[in-house]
C-alpha cells in the first residue's frame, strides 16, 4: 500500500502577491502541470528559496517509509526524505468544498497549505491526518 497521497510538478506563479511579506517566511501561488490544481503554500525562505523560473515536485505523503511498511530486513529504510530538499510535517485541519474542486488545508506548524484539485484527486485526504509535504526542484 502507497503511502503518497498526492504528487504533482508545480510552476510557481507568484511569490507574496498579496504584498504582506514576513521575515524568513514567503506565500508562493502555484498552478499544478495538470491544469487542474491550485496551491497556495507557505514555505522558510530563508532555509529553501524558491523561484517562479524553477518547475518543483511536490508530493504530501502519510509517511516518509517509501516501503509503505513499518517492517524492514535488518532495520533498513527507504526514505522519501532522501529524494526531496524541503520537507515539512502538519495535520490536515480542513476539508472543503469550492466551487467543483475539493481543498484541503493543512498546518505545518504555522506555516499553511492550501491545496484546490478535482474532487477525485483530493479523495485520500481524512480530517485529522498527520502528513508531510516533500519539495524539490525539477
């Protein structure tokens, strides 16, 4: 069983556009490869810059064990930690509908996710869930 709950390339498209700016901390607006998804993510700029001329990979996983199992020979893991360079832990607070899409809110300690898509793609998402979100550039 797959652990990966969603996974898709972004292209940022604005970086604080709302013109509210907070040190260390940075409000990217980006639009999924698929046309469909829509992100609003707010990221430590100061330990991962991003740019709007860089594609990322962006994946929310319900662990970091690519394996999908707790149980490996001799203690050894296969991380999705060790593919990714931004990588944070939350819980998802919010499930909503808008308009034809589904968006979840997720908190990674203050920093927040929004993320729109089509209903069939945001079908894994449960209230409560504990989630980390993986970044790297493409």
């Amino acid at each position: 069983m797959s652990n990966i709950l969603f996974d898709e390339t972004f292209k940022i498209v604005g970086i604080n556009v709302d013109g509210i700016t907070y040190d260390k901390v940075s409000r990217i607006n980006a639009k999924g490869q698929d046309g469909i998804t829509d992100m609003v993510l707010e990221i430590n700029s100061e330990i991962y810059p991003v740019s709007t001329k860089t594609p990322y990979r962006m994946v929310l996983s319900r662990s970091l064990d690519l394996g999908g199992s707790d149980d490996h020979p001799e203690g050894k893991t296969i991380s999705l930690a060790d593919k990714f360079e931004y990588i944070m832990h939350g819980l998802l607070y919010k499930v909503a509908e808008e308009s034809s899409k589904v968006a979840v809110y997720i908190s990674f300690g203050g920093l927040q996710l929004k993320l729109c898509s089509a209903p069939l793609n945001m079908s894994k998402f449960k209230l409560d869930q504990r989630i980390f979100l993986l970044m790297r550039k493409i």
